[in-house]
C-alpha cells in the first residue's frame, strides 16, 4: 500500500493528463461522426490484417497436406498416361484405337524426399516409403521434371535410393528425335550435368537436344525427360560421341517423387535368365 501511495503521488500530474486525454477523446467520439466513422475503419483495418497473417500462416502450415495431397494425384494420373500402358494391335485395332486393348506396364507411387546428398562420389536420396508400401529394391524413381535415380535397399517404411549423381548408376537413354541410344552416367563434373556415350558419330547431335530414357530397362518408362544436351565431343581416335547433359531435374531441391513399379518385370528377368542360360550350353 505504501508503494502504491508513493507512485500516486510521484506521477499524479501524468495519471492526471492521461485521464483528461482519455475523457476528451471520448467526448469526441461520442459527439462526432467524422471520428467515429474513421476510428471504425481504423479498427477494421487493423483487424483485417490481422486475419490475413494468421489466414497465411494457416495456410503455410497447410502446404505440406497439399502437397502430398498433389503428389498422389500426379502418381494417379501418370499411370493413366500412354507411357504406362502396351497398346496392342489386332485386326480390328490398330494401337491408337481409343477401343485397342491396353496392357498396364507400369504403376506409381509418390514419396516424399527425407534424406539427400548431392556432394559425394556415391550420392543416395532417402525416401519414406518402403515395404510395408510395396516398395522393392531395383525400382525406378523418377520426380516431376527427370528421372531421380532407383531403390537400392528397402526397409518397412523407408527407403535408399541411388542417385543418377552416384558414379555407379547407369541407364540407357536416347535422343528423342532420332531414337539413337546409349549409355548415360553421371561424371562426377557438376550435380547438374551427366554424360551419354556410345552414340555413333554420323548422328547429328546439337546443343538443346532432348535427352529421353530409352524404354529398354525395367527401371522407367520410355521417354521420361532425362535433360537437354549441353555439349558434344567427337574425339578422332573414337568411333562415338560424348555428349555432356544438363539435368532437367534439379537433383539439389527434390521434395516428392515417384517410384516406379514395373508390373511385368518378372516375367522380362525369367525371360532374360532364360536366354543366358540358352547362351551358356
């Protein structure tokens, strides 16, 4: 009580001042519409933005449901695209018939990206599905924009792949509007940039040349976008190109991708276990 005596005292001309500046604006308020139409606006304004930050922090905090919620509908609709399917040819179809029977070749599904290294001789990416998602080891993945690289071990709920930036990584791949194909790689250069080799020096290459994967491994359809060529080397003592590759993917930034399901993938290793065998005797 004696503290508060003492304040009273100390600061009564303020107290005083603050009071009377209170009662005068609200005798001016009350007599005046000017004051009370601008002190209404005034409010509603400063309320209105506080509705906006918290609106757009619900919503920043929302974009992860989003975004998972975008990345299953775009695993839906690549499979529904003419890439995923084998149209067959009868005598009354032929395979752009909206009515030729269409065999499902592949199947997708989203991932998101919880582990990435872009800096190492061996760079893996880890995803969070695995098994218990029917994950397999030796499928492929791919993101939005290129292919990413392929599942090399599985546990039950997450995933290692191997990046294309990973020295062992290979795939066969072409030039889209040739269909020359060959062997594609990652050099170790730049995280940016692989090379194609053993494409035949006559064929004409130039730099913009899109750069597709060929169809014939079990690891991607064909014609997923791999890159655009950035430059060609056609050393004399070779009888192939060397043509440098700029990612289309940017392998640094990857939040969701998609695995790649080969549905007939058995049968083509039962076949081609077969043939080796037949090679053998």
């Amino acid at each position: 009580m004696y503290n508060l005596v003492r304040f009273l005292l100390r600061f009564w001309l303020l107290i005083l001042f603050l009071s009377l500046e209170g009662f005068c604006f609200y005798l001016i308020y009350q007599n005046s519409k000017f004051h009370q139409v601008f002190l209404y606006n005034k409010a509603n304004e400063i309320s209105g933005n506080v509705y906006l930050q918290y609106a757009a922090s619900k919503g920043y905090l929302s974009l992860g449901r989003v975004n998972d919620s975008l990345a299953r509908e775009n695993a839906f609709l690549r499979e529904k695209a003419m890439e995923s399917f084998i149209y067959l040819k009868n005598e009354e179809h032929t395979i752009t018939d909206s009515t030729a029977t269409k065999l499902q070749l592949f199947t997708y599904k989203d991932a998101k990206v919880i582990r990435n290294s872009v800096n190492q001789s061996a760079n893996y990416i880890y995803i969070d599905k695995g098994a218990s998602m029917g994950i397999k080891e030796q499928m492929g993945v791919i993101s939005a924009k290129g292919i990413v690289g392929q599942v090399v071990k599985v546990t039950e709920h997450y995933s290692a792949v191997m990046s294309i930036l990973n020295r062992n990584f290979r795939v066969s791949a072409k030039l889209k509007k040739s269909n020359f194909f060959g062997q594609l790689f990652w050099s170790g250069k730049r995280i940016d940039e692989v090379r194609l080799e053993e494409i035949p020096k006559h064929v004409n290459v130039h730099v913009g040349d899109t750069i597709v994967t060929s169809g014939y491994s079990v690891l991607f359809p064909e014609n997923i976008m791999i890159g655009r060529v950035r430059k060609v080397y056609a050393q004399p003592e070779k009888n192939f190109l060397e043509i440098d590759v700029q990612l289309s993917a940017d392998m640094n930034s990857l939040s969701h991708v998609y695995v790649v399901n080969h549905l007939q993938k058995q049968e083509l290793e039962i076949l081609d276990s077969a043939v080796i065998n037949q090679a053998k005797k």
